[in-house]
C-alpha cells in the first residue's frame, strides 16, 4: 500500500480524493478507444483495446439513439452509466462531459470521451495520465490513448478511421485499433478489447439495440480475436437473414444468405448444414444429401437434429426423400 500512496503522491492526487479515484469499481484500465458515429447510417459506436482483464465491461458504453462513453486510464465506470443518462436527457457531448468532470477529485487522471447522437464529441485528457497520453477530434469521432509506447497512437487512430470512410462502422473502429497497435500501442502489451456499434434511433427495444457487441477478455492476441470474431458475427448475420427469409417462405433469400455465410467459413458444419436444409426444402434433395453425407460423417448428432425437424416443419421433404436422408 505504501508504494501507491508514493505514485499517488507522484502525481499530485491528495489522500482525500484517494479514495474516489482507486476503487474496485474503478479499475485502472490504460488504453486506446476511439467513440464514433457513422455519417451515412447514424449509428453511434465504441471500440477499445488494453493491457487490462475484460476493459469492455469497464471502458465502452453505448445507448441506441443516444451516444457512446470511453471512461479509461483510473476508469470511473460511472461515467458510462451516468453520461449517457445525460445525454439521453437532452445534454449534448460537451455538456455531459463538464457535468461528470465538475465534481470528480480525480479528473486530473481520467481520461474520457462522449459522442452524441448527432455526433458532436467531447473529450478530457487528465494532465496527470500517464504518457504517452492524448486524444484526437474529427468529424463525428474521438481517439483517446494513454500510457501508449510512442506519441503517435492517436494520430495512427484518426488517420486510420478518416481513410476508411465508406466502409462498416465496426470495419473502421477495428481499423483504428488495428492502426493504434501498430503504432506501438499499450506500454504493457495487449490482453482485451471490445467493440459496440448501436442504431441511430431507439426502438423501445434495448435487449435488441446492439447490431454489434463483441468482447475479448483475455488473450495474448485480442485484436485478432476480435476480428475474427467480426468475421464470424457477419457470417451468422446472414444466417439470421437465412431464418427470416425461411419464416417468409422466401427460399431464394434463405439459400442466397446461407451460401454467403457457408463461404466465409466452410469449415463449420452449422453454416453447411442450414444450406442443405434449404436445398431440400427448395426441392433440390440431391444436392442436400451431397452436403449432408459429409456433415454425418463428421458428426452423427446433425443426423438426429435432422430427424426432429420435420415434426416442426423446419424440413418439409417427402417421407421417402426423408427416409433417404436420414439413410446416409
């Protein structure tokens, strides 16, 4: 305890607002992030990456509709929580920020940054965050770095973000985090990161306002986990518009978005297995039990998943086309 009551002292942190700045609640969780708002579609996102366990449930926050926070370095998590609050009740990104910071003893070392709904940003560099610390403004965006291995993080960040105009919002954030690291990133290294992207206007439905929510909490390579794990929610994107399509009756959709899913990952028996299914249903049997003699081979389990699913009506083959499925 002795050795951080010194590096408090170090930095001009008084014992009184000690106890306000180092918490359990408040991790110390240095990093880079970047808040975001996309021009074209409205959608508002967070995206973050540290030497720390599980920084997404620490760092981003983000509301449909209303804005997204990045509350880093001697992280208040309150500040996600209450920032959006503020925002949602008619501040804008500036506002909210000067009303967390007016009466929190230890602004000097947060580091924060607020993006609104209609993309005005607000950021707060603490003069006693540990360098390399900044932060960077554009349109619709904010960087923000802290205890980084080189100055040039942040400028890495917002180039990165600006020349990838045009593609996802996600695609970019990843791209900035992406382009922090190379930069050097994180004095410590790398362990977790996070990325959540949310519509441009609410709909009365928050457990179903997150188009993006992908976390890696602990990994030697987080930023490649979680690019993968961007491919992997694209892939199951289309085979959730293969479900709906399949609801609709629209055959040509479901096998259309199954197929774009079965070529991202062909490896996975899932992505192959839905397409079958589709196949069969859309009369081409022949072309289904191809796919699925192989899916069986691997593993008898889609065999038996395959036998429950006319009782439901999710395979509407014949009983003999049926019976030579289930005979491969």
């Amino acid at each position: 305890m002795k050795h951080v009551l010194s590096f408090f002292c170090l930095i001009g942190i008084t014992q009184n607002s000690l106890a306000q700045v180092y918490k359990k609640a408040q991790p110390l969780t240095h990093t880079y992030s970047i808040v975001c708002r996309d021009e074209a579609t409205g959608d508002i996102g967070v995206a973050v990456q540290s030497h720390w366990f599980s920084v997404g449930t620490a760092v981003s926050w983000a509301e449909a509709g209303v804005g997204a926070v990045a509350t880093q370095s001697f992280t208040n998590k309150s500040f996600g929580i209450r920032g959006l609050n503020l925002l949602r009740n008619g501040l804008n990104a500036q506002q909210a920020l000067d009303s967390l910071l007016s009466d929190d003893a230890g602004r000097e070392v947060r580091q924060v940054a607020i993006i609104d709904a209609t993309g005005n940003v607000a950021t707060h560099t603490g003069k006693n965050c540990i360098d390399h610390a900044g932060h960077i403004q554009g349109n619709n965006f904010s960087v923000q770095a802290n205890m980084m291995l080189t100055n040039k993080v942040p400028k890495a960040m917002a180039d990165a973000f600006e020349k990838s105009k045009g593609k996802p919002l996600a695609e970019r954030m990843l791209l900035a985090l992406e382009a922090a690291q190379k930069a050097g990133g994180d004095i410590r290294g790398q362990q977790s990161a996070a990325m959540v992207v949310v519509p441009s206007k609410a709909e009365g439905k928050p457990w179903d306002e997150r188009t993006v929510d992908l976390r890696v909490d602990d990994s030697p390579a987080p930023l490649n986990d979680l690019r993968r794990l961007y491919k992997v929610h694209i892939a199951y994107m289309h085979m959730n518009n293969g479900d709906l399509a399949i609801e609709k009756n629209d055959m040509v959709t479901a096998m259309n978005e199954y197929n774009a899913a079965m070529k991202m990952f062909p490896q996975k028996l899932e992505m192959q297995y839905w397409t079958a299914v589709t196949l069969a249903n859309n009369k081409e049997v022949a072309k289904a039990m191809a796919i699925l003699k192989k899916i069986f081979s691997k593993d008898a389990a889609w065999k038996e998943l395959t036998r429950r699913l006319p009782k439901v009506n999710l395979l509407t083959v014949s009983n003999a086309d049926l019976k030579k499925i289930l005979s491969l």
